[in-house]
C-alpha cells in the first residue's frame, strides 16, 4: 500500500531531514513515529501525501483514497464544520450523502451540536476533531495522522481510537505520527522509535 | 406626574432628533452659504446661485433624455469596472500563486497604474472614435490595476496549509477556486472594491467630457462649450448628487464590511 524506498530529504537552505528512510505499509498496518519534535516524522507523512517530492529514493502509494489530519487542523475559516468535513467528500458522493456523512463522523467524534459552526468558534481540541472528522469521511484506504490525541481530552482521544479501530477493521494502512505512546500502543501500533534528525528508517 | 415625565422624555428626544438632523444639514447649508456668497461676489453670469441652478436642474429632471444620460454613464462605468474586475481576478490569481508570474505582470501593472486616465483617452480616440469605447476601456484601465494588486496580495496571503489539504483531498480547480480562493481573498476583493467604485463615477464622467458625445459627461462638455453656466452648475449637482448615491449606498457599505471582514484577521494592504 506505501513503500518508502531510501527516502532523502531536504527543505531548502537547511541540513537533511530524512536521510535514509525506508518504510513499508499493507493494508492493515498501523505504524506510528515516535520521536521528538523536527525530527522529520511530519514530513515523512507530507512525502506519502504527495506534498514534498524526496530529493533522493522513491514513494510509491498504493491509492487514491487518502485521508490526512495534518498538525494544524487546516480548515476552512469561512465554512462551517459540517461543510469542512464535507470538502473531502465532493466529486465522489451527492452533497446529501456528504452532509449526512460529515454529520455521521462529526457525531462519532462527539460534536454533532457544533455541526453549523465555524472553525473560530470551535476550542483547539474541537477544531483538532473536524480536522480528524474529515480524514476518516473519506472512507479512506491510507490514513495519516499528525499528532492525533494532541489538545484532546480523554474522551475525545478514545472516541478517536475508536474511529481509527473501526476504519483498521476495514483494512486502513494507517501512518500516524505522536509523542505520546500510549495511545499508539492501545491500537496495537508497530511504533517506530526516532532518535532525532536526520531520521534513518 | 407620569404623564408630565412621559412629555418630558417626548420633548426631549424630539429636541435630540432636531438637532441630529441639524447636524446632518449644516455642512450643507454651510455649503449653500458659501455657493450664494462666491454668486454674490463674482455675478450670477460666472457663478449661478443656488436658486438659477435649482430652476433649471428642475427643468433638466423632467426631461426624459436626461435620465438616458445618466443610464448610458453608469451603463459605461459598471461596463468598464466589470472589465476591471474580470482581469484582476484572471491574472491576479495566478500571480498571486506564482511569484515569477508576479515578476513578470507586476512591472507592467505598475506601468499601466501609473498612467493617468489622459493618456488612454487621447490613445483610445484615436483607435477607437468617439463612441462608449473610450469611456468603457478607460475605466476598465483605471480600475484594473487596484483590483490586480489586492487580488495577487489576498491570494499570496492565503494559508498554504489549506492549498494543500486542497490538493491532499484532490479538490477540482473550480472548487479551489469557489471554496479556497475567493472566500480567502474577500477582504482585499471588498477594499478594492471600493476604491474602484470611487474612481469609476469619476473617470467615467472625464472620459465622457472627451469621448463621448452622451453621457453625463458629455453633457457638461456641451454646456462648456456654450458657456451656458447654470446648466453646467445643474449638471454638475446631477453628478455630485449621484455620486454621493454612490459613495454612501455602495462603497460605505463596502468598507464597512471591509472592516468587518477584517476584525482579527489582519487588514489588506
């Protein structure tokens, strides 16, 4: 499903981030980075999204059918959450189908009442879960996550391990990426230890 | 006693309503002062009072071609300001995407901006006649340039985190542009706005004076040219009058909700 293959990598003007990273994920897998800040873990995520090109090494993603929750939750300030969860869902589904999907994930994640509202009146953690809300909607075959139980209450974080467990029931290679591990090590994660910069996988 | 505190508070807010309108009026009976004034001092033959130009202003309102004068100016204006718009959304994006675009557009925007509307008046004449070409084209060059630089800046400005969740759940162009692009460049499209609906009213009526033979414009070019002064001070009124129209109904409005749309979101430059 993902293969990472002698993966290099560089932002530019700077030192390399990921070095020499090989990774591979199949249907099912769930594999979390571990590891302090800078060191490379979001971007090894961006590089499966498509989003950096590595200077050195291939990527090659099995599928189309992505879902990213990035660090910062990157929503729309000017619609509302249901309509944020709902952008993933356009071109494949009716807009009812997407509505009642958007409001379906939003509920699973404990904020149904705040469906109609925009993002600056939603809390962090909130903003966090529209943001999650989004990438499970798309049904999706990949899963990234980006720091996914940060800024979440405990029952947030296990109505998201919930999420994560059922759509893993479904064959979701997950991706995910945390300073925490106990979450990683509830779902049953392969967790992949990194020192620091740049990351040798 | 109640109802001698019912009167009290009645008279008192009559009194506070007559002196608002007071307020509003005295700038212009201010105005009427000095106008009657400047007539008294030079003669009614080089400066009609208000009450010569208030009679054939009068007159002038009846007439029905005078109302197609004022249509055909703000035909031509909107007409013009459209074209504006059209080409500061279509190559203010992509310049706002790539910044070597921008390097390649911005000199030539800067030229153009700074132009003054003289010079695409003589140009269009000759190209194009007199006709509504020339004030048409000349506010669409007039107003391109603000609408160019705010669109390029507000797209510039956009979050890239959200181009890219854009391009992770492959969103169509048409979507990008609908959901990303012209919700986050609002702000600058509004500020833009208004200013160019300031400018256009204007241009519009200095492009007439040149090229037109009609519009409001053209109007006062003919009264000139017969010296027929409280004509031009009528038609003069018309265009004030309208253009206050303008400026409290529309650009008001805009920057109003410029400022709005602003609030804990920074300001376009």
């Amino acid at each position: 499903m993902i293969t990472l293959d002698h993966l290099a990598f560089a932002y530019p003007g700077k030192g390399l981030v990921l070095e020499d990273v090989s990774l591979r994920l199949d249907h099912g897998d769930l594999v979390c980075l571990c590891g302090p800040s800078g060191c490379g873990k979001s971007t090894t995520l961006d590089i499966v999204a498509g989003l950096r090109t590595p200077q050195r090494g291939t990527r090659q993603v099995g599928s189309r059918r992505l879902g990213y929750a990035f660090q910062e939750p990157r929503l729309l300030p000017w619609r509302s959450a249901r309509d944020n969860v709902r952008i993933g869902l356009r071109g494949w589904l009716t807009a009812h189908e997407a509505a009642t999907a958007a409001d379906e994930w939003l509920g699973r994640l404990g904020l149904a009442e705040a469906a109609a509202t925009r993002p600056a009146q939603l809390s962090g953690g909130m903003r966090r879960r529209v943001s999650l809300a989004r990438a499970f909607a798309v049904r999706p075959e990949i899963l990234l996550l980006d720091e996914p139980f940060a800024f979440l209450d405990e029952d947030a974080c296990r109505r998201v391990a919930d999420a994560i467990r059922d759509l893993h029931g479904r064959g979701v290679a997950l991706l995910m990426v945390s300073h925490v591990r106990d979450w990683a090590e509830a779902l049953g994660c392969r967790i992949l230890d990194i020192p620091g910069a740049p990351v040798r996988l | 006693m109640a109802a001698r505190a019912r009167w009290e508070s009645d008279a008192g807010g009559l009194l506070f309503g007559m002196k608002s309108v007071l307020q509003r009026l005295l700038p212009w009976l201010l105005l009427l002062m000095v106008w009657a004034g400047a007539t008294a001092a030079f003669g009614g033959a080089l400066v009609p009072g208000p009450l010569a130009t208030g009679r054939i202003l009068a007159r002038l309102l009846l007439r029905a071609d005078t109302w197609e004068h004022v249509a055909l100016t703000l035909f031509r204006g909107s007409a013009g300001m459209l074209i504006g718009v059209a080409l500061g959304y279509l190559l203010g994006i992509p310049c706002g995407l790539s910044a070597r675009a921008m390097r390649l557009v911005s000199p030539l925007v800067t030229a153009l901006q700074s132009c003054p509307p003289i010079v695409w008046i003589s140009l269009l004449l000759v190209w194009a006649g007199i006709g509504a070409t020339v004030p048409v084209l000349v506010v669409a060059a007039a107003t391109f340039p603000v609408l160019f630089i705010n669109i390029a800046h507000g797209t510039a400005d956009l979050d890239p985190g959200l181009l890219e969740m854009a391009s992770v759940y492959r969103l169509p162009a048409l979507r990008i542009l609908l959901d990303i692009i012209l919700p986050g460049t609002s702000r600058y499209a509004l500020a833009a706005f208004s200013f160019a609906l300031g400018i256009t009213w204007k241009v519009t009526a200095t492009a007439e004076f040149f090229g037109s033979g009609t519009g409001i414009g053209a109007r006062i070019y003919w009264a000139y040219r017969q010296l027929d002064m409280p004509l031009l001070f009528a038609w003069t009124t018309v265009i004030v009058v309208i253009g206050l129209i303008i400026e409290m109904g529309l650009v008001h409005p805009l920057r109003h909700g410029v400022r709005i749309e602003g609030q804990g979101q920074g300001g376009p430059p």
